[in-house]
C-alpha cells in the first residue's frame, strides 16, 4: 500500500518589520496520490509567505519538487527548502512530481510587504556615480559572486538554525529602497549593525566559504558563505577577510573584522542571505530557523 506522501510547510515571519508583531505561519499540504491528478485541489493551505521569506517544508519520500524552475535538494528526512525575492507578487508557486511524472502545482500567495526609504549621506560620490574604469571593475566583481553563488551543496547544513553574526545596533533593514548622497540606488538586501573598525564577525552557521575578496567595488572586503541546498550568508565591508575558498566554518568561527570598505559611510556589518540569486531576508531566517 502507498504511504499517504505529505508536505508540511512551515514558515515564520515578522508582520509589518515589527518585533512584537509576529505571525506564525504555518502550512499543512496533505496530497494523497488519488486526488493527486484529480482537479480538486487536494492541498490545505494556512497560510501565506511574504516576500523575502524563507520556506523550509517536507515532502514523502520518492517524489520531486521545484520552485521558480529549479529542481529542490530533498533531504534524507525530506525537508527541502527555497526562498522568495523581495520584490516577488502573485503566488509562490511549487511543482510536486510523482514518481511516474505526474505533475501537480501549489500556488501559495504571496505577502507584499512594506518597505522604507533610507537616506544615506556622506557615501564615496564614485561609488554613487563610478568611472568608465570602475563600470568594468563592478563587471567582474558581480561575476564572482555570481559563480560563488551557484554552488550546489547537497548537505543540508542550515538545518542547524542560525545566530547573528554580530551583535551591535541594527542600522539598516532588508528592502529600504536607499538613496545615496541623493541619487536613487538599489534596494537594501541585509541587516547592517553598527560596530567598531575591528569587531569580529563570526560564522551564523555552518557552511563552506566560497568567496574571500579584501576589494570589491561596492561591498569592498566581502565573504560569501554556503550553508547548502543554495542558501548562503554574505558578510560585506570588512576590514579584513580571515578565511579562504574552500574553508568549512562552524558556528562561532571568526571569518573577519568589521570595515567601512566600499560603498559605506562608517564601520558596520552588512549581512546578507541568499536562496541562489534570491535575495531574502536574515531577519526571516533567523525566525524561521534559529540554532537548535
Ligand atoms: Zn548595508
């Protein structure tokens, strides 16, 4: 007899950026293989994602999943995992395979949040409005991390949950739109905290380093570090980067020191989380999957 497959979604968000305004979310998607290819929808739904969330769920075992056209890491308990961008309208939507290739989708709706304006004066005016010369450097540095980005680690290590990397006085939340020296810039990604030239930063989990770079024109001394299934941490404007591609970290690991490099007006960390190219929220980490 089949088991009855399951998919159990849980998600954790903050509700209008507010610390005491949590909704806890979660989602129960129970698919039985009769109802499967019938039109009924057979999922229960509970609740909604937001944009920039992270979506930890599992699935039973022998069956496939993917989101936004990428194929889901299933981990030996079944637990898979994707993020959505900030940016992100409409639904969510995850394709379910049966193990003969029948095909079902769950659209899951997505929450629009609100994002603030940051006025940020006193940047380098050259990261603001760069030089034909900088164009070609900005160029290279975004393919480095987008190849430092790609990797596809099959060890479920954020599954171990997640600390700050730092602590300090939050200065910058994930998708102000910024305003640099009054031009329009891109979107904020990470959380920034204030702290002195030369704090350490640690490791919020374990994972590999696949990117240690002193100078990159924006984010200047930069580490990208993969927790695996495509999620990673970024650390930017680091004085120094004390760790090497390739390097395995666990938690608590020193892998630099607080700067003010590249585009910034004063010592901070600016940590940023990734699911592949989709940037999302530390903050929604940090709730959906805090250290065990
Ligand atoms: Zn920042």
């Amino acid at each position: 007899m089949l088991s009855q497959p399951k998919i159990i979604i849980k998600v954790e968000v903050p509700l209008m950026m507010s610390k005491t305004c949590r909704l806890f979310a979660f989602l129960l998607i129970s698919i039985s293989p009769q109802l499967f290819s019938d039109t009924i929808d057979p999922i229960e739904v509970s609740l909604d994602v937001f944009q920039g969330g992270i979506v930890v769920g599992k699935v039973a075992p022998g069956y496939r999943l993917t989101y936004s056209d990428r194929e889901l890491h299933i981990s030996s308990s079944g637990t898979f995992v994707f993020g959505v961008g900030r940016d992100a309208s409409g639904y969510a939507e995850l394709k379910v395979f049966e193990r003969n290739d029948a095909m079902s989708s769950k659209k899951i709706e997505i929450v629009e949040r609100d994002y603030n304006i940051q006025y940020v004066e006193g940047v380098p005016q050259r990261t603001v409005t760069p030089t034909e010369t900088d164009l070609t450097k900005i160029q290279r540095d975004a393919e480095l991390v987008k190849a430092a980005r790609k990797h596809e680690l099959v060890e479920p290590l954020f599954l171990e949950g997640f600390v700050r990397p730092i602590q300090g006085q939050i200065t910058g939340v994930y998708g102000s739109q910024r305003i640099y020296n009054g031009t329009p810039g891109r979107p904020h990604y990470g959380i920034d905290y204030a702290a002195p030239k030369g704090s350490n930063v640690v490791a919020p989990a374990p994972g590999i380093i696949r990117l240690s770079e002193s100078d990159l024109f924006y984010s200047g001394g930069t580490i990208i570090l993969d927790h695996g299934y495509g999620i990673s941490s970024s650390f930017l404007h680091l004085s120094q980067v004390l760790v090497e591609v390739g390097d395995r970290v666990n938690f608590g690991d020193v892998i630099g020191l607080v700067g003010s490099t590249g585009r910034s007006t004063g010592p901070h960390l600016d940590w940023r989380m990734n699911w592949f190219d989709v940037r999302i929220d530390p903050e929604i980490v940090l709730d959906v999957l805090p250290r065990k």
